[in-house]
C-alpha cells in the first residue's frame, strides 16, 4: 500500500486516498469494550455516575413527550411521576452523609416493588441540565419508553434505559471506528479507558457526547485523507450540529481536519467550515428556543468548601474582560493544581468521582496509552499537522475551561470550579495521533492488548468490589501515608 504524506502546506498536488485496513485484532478490542461498558451498565447501582439523578428526570421528561423545563421560583424543571422521583430520593440517595455505604440485592428488590405506594406527581428541580439539548437523551428516554411499553416497575425501566443508552453510544463509537481513516488505536485506547466504558454504561449523556465527539473528528479526518463524496458531505452537515447540541465546546474539533487547500477546486476545508457553521447556528438556535437562560445552582467551592452559588454567565464575563490578566493566571494555576485529578478521572474514577483504582492501575493505563501511540497510524503526517492537531486540542481545552468558570464557578472566584477529567476523553483520540509514528514499533499491539484487558478486569474487579461487598464512602480519596500496599494493590475504599 502506498502512504501518502498529510501537510497543510500550500502548493501540492491533491492527496490520493489513504484508508488504513482494519486490524483483527482492533475488532476484538471493540468487542471487549462494549462488552465490559454493558457489564457496568448492569453492576453500576442507580445513580452512581456523577449527575445520574438529573440525567433521569431529564429523560424522563422527554419520554413524557415533553421538552422544555418550567421555572418555579428558584427551581427549574419539570412535573414527573413521583414513583420515578423516589427512586433516587428514597431507594437510592446520593447525599453525601460521611458515612460508608453498601449496596445489597435486597434494596434493589425493594425499589422493584415499591412503585404501588407511591401515586400522583412531583416537580423535580434539575437546574444542572435543564437547558442541554433533547438530542443528548434520546437513547435514554427510548430506554425508558421501551421498560414502561413492556410493564416493567420504574426500577426495571431504568436500567432498560442504561443499556439502551449505552447501545446508543457504543454505536456512534463503532461508527468512528469504521470511519477513522488511519490511527485507529488512539481512539480504541481512549473508548478502553474505564472512565469512558463506565460513563457509556450509564444513563448519562456523555455516552451521545462521547460518541458524538470521536464520529465529528473521524469525519473530519476522513474528509481531509479521502476527500469529498456526497456521503461524506451529508455525514459532515449531520455531525456538526449534533456535536454542537452534544456540547458546542466540542465543535472545534472538527478543525483538525483543516488544511490549506491543494488546488483552486480543493472544497474540502471550506466544506469542514461550513460543517461548523450549520452547528455553531444549530447551538444557537437551540439556546434560543430553550429560553436562553442560565439555570444557576449551589455548589461547594473546592477552596473554602463553603456553599457557594455560580455565577450570572453576563457578570462571569464582565470578571474576564475587566481583567484578563487575572483570569490567565487563574486559568493557569486551576489547570497545574487539577491536572493529577484529571489524569486519574480520566483514567478510571468510579461513583461521585468517589472511587479510585489500585493505585497500580495507573501505570498499566499508562503502558496501554503509550502501546496505542506506538503501534503507529499507518500514515506519514507532517510536523506542520501534528503541531495543529494539539494546537486545536489545547484549545478546546482551554474553552471547556472557559465554559466551566463562565457557568460553573462562583462570581469572581481566582479558580476554575466543576471541571473533571472526563471531559477531555473526546480530546485525548487527537492528542495522542498528534504523537504516533507512521510504522509501529514491533510488539506494541500486543501489549496495548494485554494491558487494556488487565486495566478493565482490575476496574470490573473494582468497581463490582466498592459498590456491593466492601463498601464506599463518598468522599473523594487521597492515598494513606500509612499502609501504601493496600493503596497499590486495593481500590479506595479498601485503603
């Protein structure tokens, strides 16, 4: 097969194809994965992924037909059937109480009885997603229809909706995968990490956004190694908007498709920017229709542990462009003080971000990442690419900082509150194909193998042991000073 060299350089000749075959083994991979994603779908307990208890209501409400939530006073939300409601704030609560908490299979058997006492409707307050885009709950509103066409309690529905969620994702992930023209482990090696198999098995949106974010950089890619077709062309002004809706921070990943044009008829970055128009209005327009406001919410502020309310997105604003000196530094010493926090989330970080891996899962995460990279895309790229892949990456790194202290931190605040690591996974698949070699190094694919599936039989091992034998408690966990085998070998709550 003749590789052909990427460059944004102006003045060559246009590119011939290039389309790297799939490997057999990458196919096993993706198996494994959707595999282990489904496997957390069933062992997870309700509401056990961070915001799962908003997520619900919110899919709720879309399965009642509905879209738009309704203010009432200081809460946003929607009128939802009580016996719904109660499963979270009776069977399953996720207050944090400094107590250790187990799961039992008798409290699930009491929540699948428990829908008969509990009549009539509630108002649900969900400020934290009320204004995100009905596109997002799709597959976990149909779960939900599904459960209660086929007479199931609201605890058995519920979990239909988990797994029809994580179907919905696992299918955009294996469509990314069939579309990636080239580089194929690095977005294998981000979909196997446990974070992102965790949060596909949930009913959080971040199964659409995820799936959305890799679907948007395949095209993207694709486009720019295969040129235009019209299949391409529809597929690109379909995934701009959807990623946009999913959560616009994400929308300039499809940049990294961008070059300079190689002759006077090359359509290609000005179809791409296009693309990322048709979503940027589709963001808007959305924001239009939904009301435009801001839903503000109490949060605990990560340096006074005060309770603390975030800020007016306007004034928020006001804070930047009165001093945006200050706001750099800010932005600089939140990203140097959180970036171990992040790379553990990213990683794998079960429940409320309350559960940590052995500590030596990390390292082995490491290996399979480091695996990926060296196993090689298959294609010469330049310097001049790799060098605006993570230019685009960094930037969008930036917005989603951007965005978290526009409508996450308290007004002024001298940090950035909220964010979490799994908001970089759609970033990480361009990120490390910014690093790989074209030819991979020999045996780099089968320790990428061996360590992905070690990594996920330690977090199913984990996560099984943390929610239903031992116990947890949710609080986020530090190593102990004492004991540091434990630590190594255990998941948190066993430190």
């Amino acid at each position: 097969m003749r590789h052909e060299r990427l460059s944004i350089s102006t003045g060559r000749a246009a590119l011939s194809p290039i389309a790297v075959p799939v490997k057999g083994l990458d196919r096993w991979l993706l198996a494994l994965l959707c595999a282990v994603t489904l496997a957390f779908a069933i062992i997870t307990p309700p509401f056990q992924a961070p915001d799962e208890n908003q997520h619900y209501m919110k899919a709720l409400l879309l399965a009642d037909g509905r879209v738009m939530t309704e203010q009432r006073g200081p809460e946003i939300g929607a009128e939802l059937p009580r016996s719904a409601l109660e499963l979270h704030g009776v069977d399953f609560p996720t207050e944090v109480t400094g107590k250790a908490r187990r799961f039992d299979p008798a409290m699930v058997e009491r929540a699948w009885s428990a829908d008969a006492g509990r009549p009539g409707t509630a108002f649900a307050d969900f400020p934290n997603v009320a204004n995100y885009a009905p596109t997002l709950y799709a597959p976990s509103a149909a779960g939900l229809m599904i459960g209660d066409a086929l007479g199931l309690p609201r605890m058995g529905s519920f979990y239909v909706g988990r797994l029809v969620n994580a179907a919905g994702g696992l299918i955009l992930l294996t469509v990314a995968f069939g579309l990636m023209p080239f580089g194929r482990a690095a977005l294998l090696a981000t979909a196997l990490l446990p974070t992102f198999c965790y949060q596909t098995g949930s009913l959080s949106p971040d199964a659409v956004i995820n799936g959305m974010g890799f679907a948007g950089l395949a095209l993207s890619l694709r486009l720019a190694a295969m040129g235009s077709s019209p299949a391409r062309n529809a597929g690109l002004m379909l995934a701009a908007p959807l990623l946009a809706l999913a959560k616009g921070v994400y929308l300039p990943l499809m940049a990294a498709g961008l070059q300079w044009p190689q002759h006077r008829r090359d359509m290609r970055p000005w179809l791409l920017i296009g693309a990322m128009a048709v979503g940027a209005a589709a963001f808007i327009l959305w924001m239009k229709m939904s009301g435009g406001s801001q839903a503000l919410y109490h949060i605990v502020s990560r340096k006074t542990g005060e309770d603390v309310m975030t800020a007016p997105l306007a004034a928020q604003l006001g804070v930047i462009l009165g001093d945006p000196a200050a706001y750099v530094r800010a932005l600089g010493t939140s990203i140097v003080e959180r970036s171990p926090v992040y790379a553990l989330q990213i990683v794998g970080r079960f429940g409320w971000n309350a559960i940590l891996l052995p500590l030596l899962a990390y390292p082995v995460a490491a290996v399979m990442l480091a695996a990926a990279v060296a196993s090689g895309s298959g294609v010469r790229v330049s310097l001049g690419q790799r060098l605006w892949w993570l230019a685009v990456v960094a930037g969008t790194g930036l917005l989603i900082e951007t965005a978290m202290y526009l409508t996450g931190t308290p007004l002024g605040a001298d940090y950035v509150q909220g964010t979490q690591g799994r908001y970089f996974l759609p970033l990480l698949p361009l990120a490390l194909l910014a690093l790989m070699p074209e030819t991979g190094l020999r045996g780099a694919r089968g320790v990428f193998a061996g360590s992905a599936l070690l990594l996920l039989m330690i977090a199913l091992a984990s996560a099984y042991d943390s929610f239903w034998v031992h116990g947890f408690v949710t609080a986020d966990g530090m190593p102990p000073h004492e004991r540091l085998s434990d630590a190594l070998l255990l998941p948190s709550p066993r430190w």
